[in-house]
C-alpha cells in the first residue's frame, strides 16, 4: 500500500492525501473489507484508515474516498447503444417501444387506475403508402377498419348546443357533469371532435340506451343533442339545414297546454326537442316556448290552426334568433350574400351592406338578395 505522505496533494480542508503510484492497479473491490495486518492503522493525524484485500483505502476517518479506475481496464458498453458508429441515421424498420402509461391527467381526475397496453412495433410496418404518378395514397384493408369500427359499436354523437355568448366548455368539466346525470357504472368515454361535436364511447347496450333516452339534455350551461354514431363523420364536413330554434307559440289558452297537444303544435314546424321548464310548470302564461329542430331549408310558417271539437282556434308562431342560412351550401352560418363559394366564382365582393362584382376591372353593384 502507498504510504501517506505530508508532501502528497492535498484535498479538501487541508488533507494530505496518499500518493498513488502510476504502475498501481487496483483489483475489483470486495464486498467485505477486511485488514491487511502490514499497513498502517490510521494516518499521520491520527484517523482510522479503512482498507479492502487488496489494501485499497476505502476510508480516511469515516470519509470514503474515491479509487480513480485504471486507463487500461476497458470501459463497459453503455447500454442499449449501438455498436456501429459509422451512421447516424434512425432505423424505422424497429421503432422504440411505446412505455406504458399508468395514468392520464383525466384518470388521475377521476381517480381511476388505467394501465393501456405497449403499442406494438409491427403496428408501424402493416402499412405503407404508394406511389401512383405524383401523388401518394395509402391503401386501408377493409378487414382492419371493420375491426376498429367495432369498438364504436356502442357509440353515440353529441352535439354541444351553447347559448350565445357562453364560454366553451372543458370536455372533463362536461363529463363530469353528465356522469353525475346519468351515473353510469362502467368505464366510457366523451371524445371531442370539434365544432362542438363529441363521440360518447360506452362498452354496453344499457349505457347507449340510456344516454339516447333523450334526444335533447339540458345542461347547466346550454344542452347536449344525441344522435346515432355513423361511420366516417367529420364535423367539419357536416352539410346540414338542420338548426334547432326556441320557438313561441301564441295565443295558445294555457287549458291547452298539455304536453301532447304542445308536442303535436311542435312536430308541424320539425321535430320537438324539449319544452321549457316555465312553460312546463305554467309560471308563465303569455305563450309557450319549445325547442324545436327545424329544417331552414323549408318555409317556415306562421300559423296553426288547432280544432277541438268544440272550440277552433289560430295559433302564431315567432322564431328565436334564427340563425344564417345558405340556399347554395344548404348549411347554417352564413347567407348567399356572404357565401365564399359565390363570391370565387363570380368574383363577388361584400363592400359594407352592399354587393358588388368586378367585371373587367369595373366594379358594379348588384341588388342584395336576402338570405
């Protein structure tokens, strides 16, 4: 063993610390130290020494010490790196393995434990797109999108109805919210799609059943509308004149105010969702409110003539907020005036309320037509 020597580098607080020679090569360190009965107890101030078999100091009073390893000993192989270094390009044939997640920030929400399985490798390598003239395509099996479809053989869509000027809503916040309405016992999920449309994912016949026992929900911040799951449904290639519009009905006696009678009232303009809480409990008596899924591409009329057997009767109709419809697109949102697709063609323009069109550099305007 190296004697400790006054004149030796000197660490930490003053310590004189041994000199090692250069040909000194220590051998793998024992689990069990032991005394060498030849060297030395303690240092030149006193401190117990600890040394292995190979009569290593291990220890300076207490203070373990660090044995630097041999240039000559070969570094280990750092794990999971390659050999060759010749190349550094990524090898897509073997894709790194997707860990595991025990649970997602919605999970840890609801206080569920969730493990999802490894995504397996050969799932990156089933498919590949081809090349016909210039563009690429992608060809799906039919027997594997069956198989994902029937995942959603449960499934239903929802569509958030907000009321004007309400934030958007969180997808856990309205979740939570339908889980306290429902109370379904089993796992499901509320998937966002956009445009204020959901996939509702249950794993059971019972759990579809009840979410689509009302086609109209109302919720404590505007109501959730059930429709079936259909196959590739894109929001944002949703085409329909379809809106739903609160409705009043007036002059209507409140001795007819029956749900049936106001039902059959509302099945003339389109299909009746739901009638308001007020005009259900009759705490107001000027006319009745029903929400109404009405069809903008069709006249909407103004009157209904009811005819009791003893008793007939006119009852008007007054549209809430009817929202913008566009005869050339058939959808809402927006009226032919403002319709894009007129204005590429025929190179419309909108200059404040007015219409104009560029024909040759010279701008002329056009009658507006209401939408």
């Amino acid at each position: 063993m190296a004697a400790l020597s006054p004149s030796g580098p000197r660490g930490k607080g003053g310590l004189n610390l041994p000199s090692i020679s250069a040909n000194f090569h220590p051998s793998p360190r024992s689990t069990t130290p032991s005394r060498n009965p030849n060297s030395p107890s303690s240092d030149v101030a006193g401190r117990p020494i600890l040394e292995d078999s190979s009569s290593r100091i291990l220890a300076i009073g207490g203070c373990p010490l660090s044995v630097p390893r041999p240039l000559s000993a070969p570094r280990p192989p750092a794990a999971n790196l390659p050999t060759n270094h010749s190349s550094t390009a990524v090898n897509l044939e073997q894709p790194p393995q997707v860990s595991a997640v025990e649970r997602s920030y919605a999970d840890a929400a609801l206080n569920r434990k969730v493990k999802r399985p490894h995504l397996p490798a050969h799932k990156f390598n089933a498919l590949r797109p081809t090349k016909e003239g210039n563009q690429f395509s992608l060809k799906i099996p039919q027997e594997m999108y069956l198989k994902e479809v029937e995942n959603f053989k449960f499934a239903l869509i929802g569509r958030l109805l907000s009321h004007k000027g309400d934030k958007p809503r969180f997808t856990l916040e309205l979740k939570t919210e339908l889980q306290h309405m429902w109370n379904i016992s089993n796992e499901w999920q509320l998937i966002p799609l956009g445009k204020g449309y959901f996939t509702l994912r249950f794993s059971n016949a019972e759990d579809n059943a009840l979410a689509k026992g009302q086609l109209l929900w109302e919720l404590a911040k505007g109501q959730l509308r059930i429709r079936e799951w259909m196959k590739c449904f894109d929001p944002f290639k949703v085409n329909s004149p379809l809106a739903n519009v609160w409705v009043r009905i007036h002059y209507l006696p409140i001795d007819f105010w029956n749900p049936e009678i106001i039902s059959g009232i509302g099945r003339f303009l389109g299909h009746p969702l739901t009638i308001d809480g007020a005009s259900a409990a009759r705490d107001f008596g000027q006319y009745v409110r029903i929400l109404i899924e009405i069809d903008m591409s069709q006249p909407l009329p103004k009157t209904l003539l009811i005819d009791g057997e003893t008793v007939s009767f006119h009852v008007e109709f007054v549209f809430e907020n009817l929202p913008l419809y566009c005869s050339r697109c058939r959808i809402t949102g927006h009226t032919p005036t403002m319709c894009r697709k007129l204005q590429q063609n025929g190179q419309f323009a909108l200059v404040g309320r007015k219409l104009t069109m560029d024909k040759g550099g010279v701008k002329q305007q056009l009658p507006v037509v209401n939408g």
